[in-house]
C-alpha cells in the first residue's frame, strides 16, 4: 500500500511530467497556446487558443513568455463600456506587461541574443523623447499584439533588458504600473530627498511610487480604505497613511501629516473621487502626476489654482523605453522588488482577471507561463 507521502510525491512528478510537456511544446511545437479576446453578448471573453507559432522576421526577437502582469486597463477591456466606445480588442491577445527568455532572433537583430532576460515595453514603438501619435498607437495589449501567450514575436526595439536580481515573475510587473510610477515622480516630476508624496490606494502604481519614494529618500504618505494594507505600506516605508473610508475628509490629515506645508507630489490615480481632495493636500511648487480615474472621469484640473501656488499638473501615459531603461538602473541599484499580491497558472488567467476586479488585492497580480 502506498503511503501519503508516495502519493504526494507521485503528485508532484505528475506536475512536474506536465509543466515539462509544456515547455517542450512552447519551445518547439509548430503551434502554441495563446489568449485572444473574444467578443461575447456582454462585452469580451477570455478564450484560450491554439494558433500557429510565430516566426523572427528581420529585427525581430521571438520571446518565450514566462511571466505576465495585469493591470486596470486590462479588466477594463472586458467591460461592455469599453465595447459600447466603439473599441473593437476581438482577436486580440490580451495583457500590455512580461517578461521572459529570448528563444530566436531574426537577421539584423543587434540589441539581444538568444537566452537574454526582457520584457516588452507598454508601447513597442515609443523608444525616447516626447510621445508621438505613432508611439501611442502601439501600445501591447490593444492596437499592438499582447503578452498573454506562450510565445510572441516584436521589434527588439520594443524590449528591455530585465535587472539581474528580479524574477520573471517580479519584472512581468514593470512595463506599465512601474514605468507610470517613475515617470510620474522622477522624469516629469524631479523627485528630491526629503520631499513628500501622496499615493492614493495600493495597487500597482501606488504600490511602485512607495518603493521607489522610499528608497530616494523621499516620504510616502498613503491612503486606503483597508487597515491591513496600510500597515503593510508603513513596513514598505510609508512615512503617513490615511484610511480614506474611516475619514472622508482625509485630505485634511495627510496636509497635518506635513506640518501642513502639503505634499510635494502627488500620483493622482482616482480621478473623480480623489483628484479635488489631493489637490487641497498640495503644497506650493507641488507636482500633480495626473494617471488615471478609478472612480470615474474627474472635472478639469482647477488653473487658477496651479498659478496661484506656483504648481504643475502633467498628464502621465506609462512612459518610453528610455524611461523603463533609467528605472531598471535605479531598481537594481536599490535592488528593489515590486510588490505582488498573488501568482496565477497560465490556466488561471480568468481567476487572475476576477481578482482585479473585485479589488482585493495590494501591488500587482501575476500569471506564471
């Protein structure tokens, strides 16, 4: 008679016979499995498919994936609002953010060899400078192909080098939330010792901007409708915090958290709910980093506020590679790590997509491939 053990052990030589099938297919197989957005009667689905494997044209890089991220953009696009706005996602392959191994490269292909360590760029053809039309327009995920599948093939213009002490799975969490959060504070924002900053909530780009305000010597004050979040942001290093549901008007205790001079900066991610509050918590010379809109699309930005305390509001869309780039030198120097909540199977892709939803989660979600 087998004993418990001898079943659990045949148990995890069954998984491990699996997982090894997979990767044998994902690596050689004329096919792969790959994620696509169906349209369904209420907005889009899931669907799991096998399609052909793609090839590395000239200054191509063929990736096999390992690891994928999710962001609110992307539980977004299986919303019936997304579909009513005449945006059409059916066939395409979800998730802006991973990372993985180079498996093949095409002809002329200068910036990567096989077995390098990357992840994709939000936008795989937004390489430095000021945004364009034509960078914006290929972001992954939407007009530009996705990162949910086993393999896929892009531009090596479109790919990073990841930092050497992350894993796949912590550096599946950066193109997007991460590059956001650096942006914000550092490019657009000149991040300084000593100043402080307003993080709203604790997902993904909060979440980052803590990390990353921390260990520039900056102090993080955060908000959160969850005690145990809070007291998990004051170990990440949050200096403040505030539970925005136990105290409406919470802008009024972070400004005293500052002696009430106000916050130097502030990631504004709430939109309607938020966005005239954290500008009361602003501080003259204050930088608002305006990102996104949770709770809804917010008024305009009030000017004669901004001229008044001598103030800027830039709007933040992810960032360049040469933003991502600068942002891996300063995780690796720090030898930071994002913070991820919980790692789903690549056949969990729709319970992975079911917790973004419902929002009980704190940094970022993760898809193992």
């Amino acid at each position: 008679m087998k004993t418990l053990r001898a079943y659990s052990l045949a148990a995890v030589g069954t998984v491990l016979a699996l997982a090894a099938v997979a990767e044998a297919r994902a690596q050689s197989s004329e096919t792969i499995r790959q994620y696509q957005f169906a349209a369904g009667s209420d907005g889009y689905e899931l669907v799991l498919r096998e399609v052909p494997r793609p090839v590395a044209s000239s200054g191509e890089v063929l990736v096999r994936v390992r690891a994928t991220s999710l962001n609110r953009r992307d539980w977004s696009m299986l919303n019936e609002s997304v579909r009513a706005r005449g945006v059409n996602f059916d066939g395409a392959i979800p998730l802006s953010d991973g990372a993985g191994e180079v498996i093949a490269v095409g002809e002329d292909v200068t910036r990567f060899e096989v077995g390098d360590r990357v992840a994709g760029t939000f936008f795989s053809e937004w390489v430095d400078g000021q945004r364009t039309a034509a960078g914006l327009a290929s972001a992954r995920g939407a007009s530009s192909g996705g990162m949910l599948s086993e393999v896929i093939v892009t531009h090596e213009d479109g790919l990073v080098a990841i930092p050497d002490h992350l894993t796949y799975e912590e550096a599946a969490t950066l193109p997007c939330a991460g590059v956001t959060a650096w942006n914000g504070l550092f490019t657009e924002g000149n991040l300084q010792p000593g100043e402080y900053v307003l993080l709203e909530g604790t997902g993904g780009v909060s979440s980052f901007g803590l990390i990353f305000a921390t260990a520039a010597g900056a102090k993080p004050i955060i908000t959160s409708s969850s005690n145990d979040k809070l007291a998990r942001a004051r170990e990440l290093g949050a200096v403040g915090t505030v539970n925005y549901r136990e105290n409406e008007d919470w802008q009024v205790e972070v400004r005293a958290l500052t002696d009430g001079a106000g916050v130097d900066h502030v990631l504004e991610i709430g939109g309607r709910d938020t966005q005239s509050k954290a500008m009361e918590a602003l501080a003259f010379g204050g930088h608002f980093a305006l990102i996104g809109g949770l709770t809804g699309a917010a008024p305009p930005i009030p000017v004669g506020s901004l001229v008044r305390t001598g103030s800027s509001a830039t709007g933040i869309y992810v960032g360049s590679r040469a933003d991502f780039e600068a942002m891996n030198a300063f995780m690796e120097e720090h030898q930071l790590r994002p913070v991820i909540d919980r790692v789903f199977s690549f056949d969990e892709a729709q319970e992975a997509y079911d917790l973004m939803g419902n929002g009980s989660f704190m940094g970022k979600i993760v898809i193992a491939h």
